[in-house]
C-alpha cells in the first residue's frame, strides 16, 4: 500500500514537473519568435532606408549636377579646340 501512495506521490510530481517544463517551453519560444519579428521589422526598415540612401546618392552624382557645379562654382567649362595639346609618346 505504501508502495502505490509513493508512486502516485513520484508520478503527480513528475506530472506537475512535465507540465511546468512545457509552459516554460512555449513562454520562451513566444519570447524568442517577438524577438525574431522585431529584427525582421528592423531588418526591413534599414533595407529602406538604404534604398533611400542609394537612391539619394545617385541624384547626387548625376553628370549634370556635376557639370553645373563644375561651371558655377570652379568656372570650368568645355575645352575650345585652339586649346587642345595633343602629346605624342615615343
């Protein structure tokens, strides 16, 4: 009789100790997949951003933006041909 009450006392316990362990399982798998969502959404945002960031540089590096800045502010401009030296190499 003794026998059966300390089995049932081990296997509640065991009971109480798997239950435990399960919901600890799932608490933390919830936590790590809101993780995992919130990086997702960072992830994309910075993809966006970049994309801005290339997009803002390419504007900037147009020929004639360069060109017009060439002209206001370093007065440059096209060379005539009067100008013009050619080099010859040996």
């Amino acid at each position: 009789m003794l026998g059966r009450v300390l089995l049932v006392i081990v296997l509640f316990i065991a009971n109480v100790a798997t239950g435990v362990g399960v919901v600890y399982s799932k608490h933390s798998m919830r936590k790590s997949f809101i993780e995992l969502q919130a990086m997702q959404n960072n992830f994309d945002e910075l993809q966006i951003e970049w994309g801005r960031f290339q997009l803002e540089q390419s504007a900037w590096a147009t020929h004639g933006r360069v060109e017009k800045i060439a002209r206001e502010k370093l007065n440059m401009g096209l060379v005539h041909k009067e100008r013009l030296v050619f080099l010859k190499t040996q």
